[in-house]
C-alpha cells in the first residue's frame, strides 16, 4: 500500500496555466489546492454546525455591553452574556463585551469577545454553555471537536477547556442548582454537581495547541490570541452537555482572560470558525427576551420611547386592571422562570402612566409560556380610561 506524503507549509506559488498543486496549510493542518488563478480550497472538509449559541460573544443583553457588570456565584452559573454563565471561586467577577469594530485585534476573526477579571481576591473563574437538550441529542455517541480563541489580560496563565455532560441518571434540561461544589487548588478539577461527569480528551487524537491533562485540555495563554482545542467521544446516554473555559489555577485580582470564537462541532477537523448573521444567531438564543434594544442593558428610568410596551387603560384611578398580554419576537425555550418589570420614567417596577405622569402601583408580570407573558396592575390614583401605560419588561428561562 501507498501513501502520500506533503510537508506541512505555507501556500506554494501560483502554478502554471492550467495546472493546480495541493499541499497541507501548517497553520491549521488542512489539505489544501492552490489553482492557476490564486484560488485557495479547502479539500473535503465543509464547515460543521457549530452546537455553540453566541460562539462569538455578540450579544450580552442582560447587561450595558460594554460595561465592566459584577456577577458573584460561588457554586451554580449566573448568565450574563447570552449563552454564557459564570461561576467564581469568591467574592466576584467583572464581565463585558470588548468591541473591535474600530480596532482589530490580530488573530481575532470575529468583532467581539468577552473579558472575564477577577476582582477583590485572588481566585479561579469558570465560563460555561450548558448545550440545550435538543442538540444535545442529535450528537450522542458521536466524536466532537471543541475549540476557542483565548489571550490573557495579563501575563501567561494556563487556560483550561472541559467537556462535561449531564448522564443519564439525571432530567435533560434541568442541570443541578450546584454547578461546581469546589473550586480545588491549581492544577486539580473543580469538583462538579450531581449527575455530572468529565468526558475525557479522546485518546490517541493529539490536541491542537494545547495538552491533555486528565479530564481536560490546557493551554499556556499570552495576550495574544490563540486557537487551542481537543477531541471527545460524546457518552451515547448524555442528557445535556457543558463546555467549560477555566483557569487552570488561581487569578490575581483584576487579572483574567478573555474568550471568543467557541465551537462545538461534529467530528475530528480542526474548523474555521464561521459566525451566524445577527437576525439567525436571536433566534438561537431562546432563553431571554426584553423590551429594551439589543444592546441596552435592562433598568429602571430608561426615560420615554426607549423601547417600552405601551397600551391603555380601561379602568379609571386606583382601579384593578385585567392586564395586557405581551408576544415575545421568537419564542422561549420554555416558561420563563423569572419576569422583571421596570418603570421607564421611574426608579422602581411599576407601570407608568405616560399621560398623567404617575406611577400604578402593585404592577406584576405573570408568565404565559413560551409565546408571551400577561402585566397588570392598579391604575394611579387620577387615571381615567383611555390614558396610555407604558412599562420595561424581560424575561429569562435560562438552562
């Protein structure tokens, strides 16, 4: 039997009129064809669905994108950009979304990444996705690839990346409140919740970029951008699956990492990764509506026409109003679990009555299911019928 043999390497130049030339790219270890005309293909490898939601951190709309937001839970995952949640060893973690539109950073395809710092006392972080059940399902028993972009916010700290399923002993798309139960000393797994379980890097498939320790991949990070990854055989039981980004020991206060461009694909190619247009990647993102705009982060006293609800009252002052249903764009995963209200005239959760400048009072949200939810209220004290309400509402059913 033959082989055929190529050194890994750069592009070759052009070939003559007519003819091609293929040859193996060192800088991502795919075969290649460079034709007559210049024109670079991939051989036999098309781009994978990437299980990922917000792979390229674009959307954080529960928070001002671009403000440092602290986020403090020491076992379970508190959301914070779309997707995401966050888990920290102690006191807290400051996230924000880092725009390059204006200054591109080298080796960063995508526009936008998140940078994780830790704050007060020195400690480790742990960025999570908790992959919904559905997709889950459609890639059980099946070999993965998992694979980010990381650079440090300071100096060289080994940036871990773990697989973690939810087994069969436990209820799809219900992960234990106790995420991680103990963080554990530099260099050790954190010890994680009932019914989880590290898969471990598949044997014999050599990580890209990084090295296999245990029950996960590490990479010793700078703060340039690098690609590193690994392959996994996903348990043909696994109920949902976690990909988890983690400092493999300890940070110093205001010292972190940053993160961007994650995919979790089916089979061993190493991928290009390829973002989702806004509109399709929304609609991936089912576990959170608002009435603010994308990128306005939730609260109170936003001030008039800033994306409010509005509708008129049917009773006159200080009278009982049956409500109003409200329909989400896309529809959530599920019911949402928690529903806010926020006053866009006032620093409180009452709905507001635009035409006579006064407050309702014992305002409340109740949720319908996946499609919507239902406000009511009792209308301020000089309502009239006819008068218009406005309020500021989201809605989270996050995994």
């Amino acid at each position: 039997m033959s082989n055929l043999r190529f050194n890994q390497g750069s592009a070759p130049s052009t070939p003559a009129s007519a003819k091609s030339a293929m040859y193996v790219d060192s800088a991502d270890r795919v075969p290649k064809v460079i034709d007559d005309k210049g024109v670079i293909a991939r051989c036999g490898q098309p781009q994978s669905w990437n299980w990922i939601r917000n792979s390229g951190m674009r959307f954080f709309r529960k928070q001002v994108p671009s403000g440092l937001t602290t986020y403090s839970n020491t076992t379970g995952r508190t959301q914070h950009a779309d997707g995401w949640g966050i888990t920290n060893e102690n006191t807290s973690v400051t996230v924000r979304r880092v725009d390059t539109g204006s200054a591109p950073e080298t080796g960063l395809q995508g526009r936008y990444y998140a940078e994780l710092l830790k704050t007060t006392l020195t400690g480790k972080m742990f960025l999570t996705q908790c992959v919904q059940g559905i997709d889950t399902c459609m890639i059980r028993g099946r070999t993965v690839r998992v694979q980010a972009w990381v650079k440090s916010s300071t100096g060289t700290p080994t940036i871990n990346i773990a697989l973690i399923q939810l087994s069969a002993a436990g209820t799809i798309d219900a992960p234990p409140a106790t995420f991680i139960s103990a963080a554990n000393g530099a260099g050790t797994d954190p010890t994680i919740g009932a019914n989880l379980s590290y898969i471990a890097p598949k044997s014999g498939v050599t990580p890209d970029n990084c090295t296999v320790d245990g029950n996960h991949v590490e990479l010793v990070s700078s703060t340039s951008w690098q690609r590193f990854g690994a392959v996994f055989d996903v348990p043909s039981n696994a109920k949902n699956l976690f990909v988890m980004i983690y400092g493999d020991g300890t940070f110093l206060a205001t010292a972190g990492f940053n993160v961007s461009q994650v995919s979790l694909t089916d089979g061993y190619e190493i991928q290009d990764w390829a973002p989702m247009n806004d509109y399709a990647e929304l609609v991936r993102l089912n576990e959170y509506a608002k009435s603010f705009n994308v990128d306005t982060g939730p609260a109170t006293n936003a001030g008039a026409n800033t994306g409010e609800f509005k509708f008129q009252c049917t009773v006159g002052g200080a009278a009982a109003f049956a409500g109003q249903g409200i329909n989400f764009n896309n529809p959530l995963r599920a019911a949402p679990t928690v529903v806010t209200l926020y006053n866009p005239n006032a620093a409180n959760a009452q709905i507001r009555n635009i035409t006579d400048g006064a407050d309702c009072s014992a305002s409340a949200a109740t949720a319908n299911g996946e499609q919507g939810l239902w406000i009511n209220g009792t209308s301020s004290a000089s309502a009239a019928a006819g008068e218009h309400l406005a309020v500021h509402w989201s809605a989270e059913a996050f995994l």
